[in-house]
C-alpha cells in the first residue's frame, strides 16, 4: 500500500529531518574532549620559539600508552598595538580576558628559548622575517621511556580543537609557492565556527573546519648540530604541514635520540594541499596525544595512518625528489602491508596509490602518498579509530 503524506506532513518531516541534521553536525563538530592523563600548559619554560634545541632537560617524561593533552599557542597579531583595540577592529567579539591562549601565547613569545634570527628571504626585510616572534611555537621536549635510537614512536592523534576562534591566512614578497609574484603584504582573517564546523574566509565563503597540529617532531640527529630550526622538516618529522593528521590519525616517527624527546606546534585550523602561501589557517590549538613506543621498529622517514589509509612521505629541497622518495617509500609501506616485492609494489602505486603534494614553502618539500585500505579485500587492518 502507497502512501503519500500530506503536505504539512511533508513539512513536518522535512523539518524534523532538518533539525536531526543540525543535532547531528552540531555533536560531530564538538565532540567531547577525549580523557587525558597529563596536560602540558603553554608557558615560557615548556617552550622553544623557531628550533628543536639540544641542551634542553625533557619538560615531562612518559611512560608507552601515555596520553598527554598540550596546550599551543598562536593568533597573536597585533604586534606592538592595542591587543583589545585589534581584537575589537577584527571583529571578535571575545576579550584577552575571556582567551587565556592569548595572554599565554603573549607571554611565551616574551620569554621562551629562541634561536638567533633567521636571514630573511631574498627581498623580504629583516623586521618583517621576525616579526612572528621567533617561529613556530614548539611545546617540548616529551621523552618517552625507553625510546632509543632504532626504535619508532607511534603518535595518535586523538584530539585537535582550536582554543581561540580565528586564525589568519597570509603572505609576503618574497615567500609562498610563488614568491617573485606577490607585490606586497597581505593578511586576512579567517573566523572559526565550531559549531557548524567551518572556516570562515568572508562572508559567503567557507572552507571545512580541519585542525592539525603542522610541525609533529622528534628530536633530529646530532647531524643536524648545532641549531635545527624548525622551519623545514625531516626524517624526524617536524614542520611537515600534512593536513590529514587531524583527529584520528597516526604518525610514526623513528628515534633518532634517547627518549625520543617530542615537539609540536605550528596550530593549523584548516589548509589546502600545498599551503602555498607558507601559511595555513594559522591559529592556537590543543591537542591529546597518546604515545606508543615500538622497539626495534626502525624507519628510516615518517609514516602516517588513519582510519581509511597508509601514507608514505616524501621531503627534499627538490619537488621533483620528494616525489622519488614517496614513490620509494609507498613501496617499502606495501612490503610490510602485503609482502610486496619491488615489482609489485611499483606496479600497484602507479594504479593506486595517490600522490598529492603536501607543500612547497618550507623549503624541503613534501609529497604524500594516499594508499587506501579498501583496495586489500582479503585483510583486514585493525585500526584504533573509526570514523563517525
């Protein structure tokens, strides 16, 4: 028996519907905060601005299994101005009061370790390279005990959420994928709404609401002595601005010092592949992080997961570089998924297996390669996430 409902029936449907959406993306937008067992707060002393320093006792030391929520910092813009009179021009209805990450992140770029200035880019002025506060603001170091070199450590990303509710996007001459180009500075603000989980670029235009954390480091080598800033990134993880480590995803880094010794900074709120004007959606975050040690898994780069699948990685100075080591790299990923031979692997990266750049500003370059699980029909990959 057909039945079709009446039109205020319809209405009513429609309109329950529509309200059932709202709950739905309004819970999917602000879940709970996952429970943690040590929060890092954002202070001077558990900061350093712009480099992994090597003469820094650890902040914390963990045990595997060990879940950490740390707090970042970010979103000071307003340099030597009035911050209230900057917040209330950009519209931000918020006082310095009612956002701590402000004040903290005031603070930290007062008082935190800070490598010597960087030599500004060809054609940009040495108060505008500055004019940050020094770099990245990097929470750490984290040991892990146990972690040698040899090993890897294993970095679920269990929470992401913006602590303040904009962010900003900019460039200047000089800089981005293409710096002979840009003819002057330029800034704009982006509001986050939570809620409706977007970014909010103008009125009218609106990119999905995706925070990461962009720089995700262990320690690098003593080859990499006596300064390693954290501009590039490397082997040891670092500023590798991989929009798909967002909530539920994994990162494996290898050890390259005792203990590991963690970092992380660089507060994204969303960014396109490429992030090619050097910034993202740049912002405060905090995030949970849970630490797994593996002994004796050694990798030579970093390697992320999430709940759908593998991704190999690619850095070098040179795109084109980047690109042969992902390509290396998938195909070392497939041999321990599936027992792939080079020929094999190869073969399959090439029919699928997507390869996307991951950015072309920070000087080593990324690639990325998108291995998906579902193409493997006969196995199964546990995976401590699954998306809603």
């Amino acid at each position: 028996m057909n039945f079709t409902p009446s039109i205020s029936s319809r209405s009513r449907t429609v309109a329950l519907a529509s309200a059932l959406l709202a709950l739905t993306v309004a819970a999917r937008a602000l879940p709970p905060e996952p429970k943690f067992d040590v929060l890092v707060p954002l202070k001077p002393e558990n900061v350093s601005l712009g480099h992994f320093p090597y003469d820094v006792a650890p902040i914390l030391t963990v045990k595997s299994g060990t879940k950490v929520k740390i707090d970042g910092g970010g979103g000071v813009r307003w340099g030597d101005g009035d911050p209230a009179a900057w917040l209330k021009e950009n519209g931000i209805k918020e006082t310095l009061a009612e956002l701590p990450a402000l004040t903290e992140s005031m603070a930290v770029i007062k008082s935190s370790r800070r490598a010597p200035p960087a030599p500004p880019p060809p054609g940009v002025a040495a108060a505008a390279a500055t004019a940050s506060g020094g770099g990245h603001t990097l929470v750490g170091p984290i040991a892990i005990e146990g972690a040698e070199p040899g090993d890897s450590v294993e970095i679920r990303i269990l929470d992401v959420r913006p602590r303040i509710p904009y962010g900003f996007v900019s460039t200047s001459p000089g800089r981005g994928g293409i710096p002979d180009l840009v003819p002057r500075p330029f800034a704009q603000i982006v509001k986050l709404d939570t809620k409706r989980d977007v970014a909010i670029y103008e009125e009218g235009v609106e990119v999905p609401l995706r925070p990461f954390m962009g720089v995700m480091a262990l320690q690098p080598s003593d080859a990499e002595k006596p300064l390693r800033r954290s501009s590039a990134p490397g082997n040891f993880g670092g500023n590798l601005d991989l929009k798909e480590l967002v909530s539920g995803a994994t990162l494996y880094l290898p050890v390259n010092q005792k203990g590991g010794l963690f970092y992380t900074g660089d507060s994204h709120a969303a960014q396109g592949d490429g992030e090619v004007t050097i910034t993202a959606v740049e912002t405060a975050n905090s995030c949970v992080l849970q630490f797994i040690l593996h002994k004796g898994k050694t990798l030579k780069n970093p390697r992320a997961e999430n709940a759908t699948h593998f991704i190999s990685i690619g850095l070098d100075p040179d795109l084109n570089k980047a690109m042969r080591q992902a390509i290396t790299e998938t195909i070392d990923y497939l041999g321990d998924i599936n027992g792939y031979d080079f020929f094999k692997a190869f073969t399959l990266s090439s029919i699928g297996v997507d390869f996307r750049v991951t950015q072309v500003v920070d000087g080593t370059q990324g690639i990325h390669g998108m291995i998906p699980k579902a193409i493997f029909k006969k196995k199964k990959f546990p995976y401590w996430y699954q998306a809603p």
